[in-house]
C-alpha cells in the first residue's frame, strides 16, 4: 500500500483503472440481473419474490465489506500515517451508506411477502439499521474535519470502533432467535438450489466492480478538490 502514497502514482493507476472496473461491473450486473428475472426458476415456497436475492445480497455485503475497508483505512492513517487513508476511508463511507440503504430497503420489500411484515427489530435487520446510523456519522465526522481544513483522528477513531458491529451482523442469526432466515451459504456448502443460486456469485462480483469504480472516482474527486484549495490558499496569500 505504500506504493500508492504518492498522489500522482496512485492517480496514474486510478484514472485508467475506473472506467474498466465501472463497465465490467455494469455488464456483470446486467448478466445477473437479466438471467436473474428472466432465466432462474421461482422458489417452490418464496416464488417470485426471492429475485430480489440478486440486488439484496451484493448490497449487504458491500455495506459491510465498505465499513471493514474504512476501517482498514482508519488504520492506515493513525499507525502508519498513509496520506491516502482518511481520503479512502471518505471515499468509502458514502457507497457503503448506499449499499447499506439498498440492503435495509430491499430486505423490506423481500420480508413484506416471507414474513407478512415490512421490519422486525431482529438482530439482522437492527444491527445493519445501526451500520447504516454509523456510517452517516463517519460522514458527518468526516466532512466536520475537512471544513476545518484537516483529516480528523476523531472520524478514524470512529471508523475502527464502528467496525465492531460487523461480528454482530455477521452472527446475529446465530446468536439470537430472528426472523432473518440463517446462513444460506457457507465455505462449504449452500442450501440454495444451483438452478437459482448460479447468477448471485455474477451479481455479488459485479456490484463490487462497480463499488470499486465508485470509490475510486470519489478518491479522485476528494484529491481534486484538495488540489484546488491549496491553490486558492496560496492565492490568497500571494
């Protein structure tokens, strides 16, 4: 990671790389999602409503993957310094908002027809509410210390101790009696059929494309705007 301290090294790889990862990922989504409507079979008990497996299950877990690369990024800027982290970590946060949203939106939607009920404050549903509250915290933070003209300790702080939610999301349908169904998928094994499950693996590697795509294109929008109030400082020195 040390290799990408530099600003214009990290740039010259950004700029090139974005585009790619951001078309890759569309077409990988649209292939998930076509074969998704139109291709798999219905559930024998869910029906048609298990389609929105394809959209809710990336979207969780890229809320949760995006606060464990903030928090990676916290990290990096209170022990090792890295120039690039706080920028990474802000970057971050707004997707991983979004994805997160997506999640609590469409597991709505989904549970409406499985459980006969818009929200159950389970432990699944409840712990990824407060992922969703932590990261417009970090935002808040986040923007509070860039208005002050620095990267604030206070937002990396946050960004590490918020990261011990994600354990509880994780193995909250172990831990407690919920509503959410259990681990579908396993390192192992998966109690999905294949006829179903084959274009999520499409969709979970497509929408990552896209996060990173996002993410990058925001990092280098953040570096922009850094560049261009330094220079208005010095203006207004001169």
């Amino acid at each position: 990671m040390h290799i990408l301290a530099n600003p214009a090294r990290f740039l010259s790889l950004a700029r090139p790389a974005t585009p790619w990862l951001g078309w890759a990922g569309a077409l990988l989504v649209a292939v998930a999602v076509v074969s998704g409507l139109l291709v798999t079979p219905q559930d024998y008990l869910q029906g048609q409503s298990v389609r929105i497996m394809y959209v809710h299950v990336p979207a969780a877990w890229l809320g949760m993957a995006g606060w464990s690369g903030l928090a990676v990024a916290s990290l990096m800027q209170l022990v090792w310094r890295h120039p690039l982290a706080a920028v990474a970590a802000r970057a971050i946060a707004v997707p991983g908002a979004l994805f997160t949203a997506i999640c609590l939106a469409t597991g709505s939607i989904w549970g409406r027809p499985t459980w006969g009920t818009w929200w159950g404050w389970d432990g699944r549903l409840t712990s990824m509410l407060v992922l969703l509250f932590l990261y417009i915290a970090y935002i808040a933070l986040a923007g509070a210390s860039s208005e002050r003209g620095g990267s604030s300790r206070v937002a990396a702080i946050f960004g590490l101790v918020g990261a011990v939610n994600l354990p509880v999301i994780h193995y909250s349908v172990l831990w407690w009696r919920t509503l959410h169904q259990g681990q579908s998928i396993t390192l192992t094994k998966s109690t999905i059929d294949s006829s179903i499950l084959w274009p999520l693996p499409v969709a979970l590697l497509g929408f990552t494309l896209l996060f990173a795509a996002i993410v990058l294109m925001r990092m280098r929008a953040l570096l922009a705007q850094a560049k261009v109030e330094a220079r208005l400082k010095r203006m207004a020195h001169d």
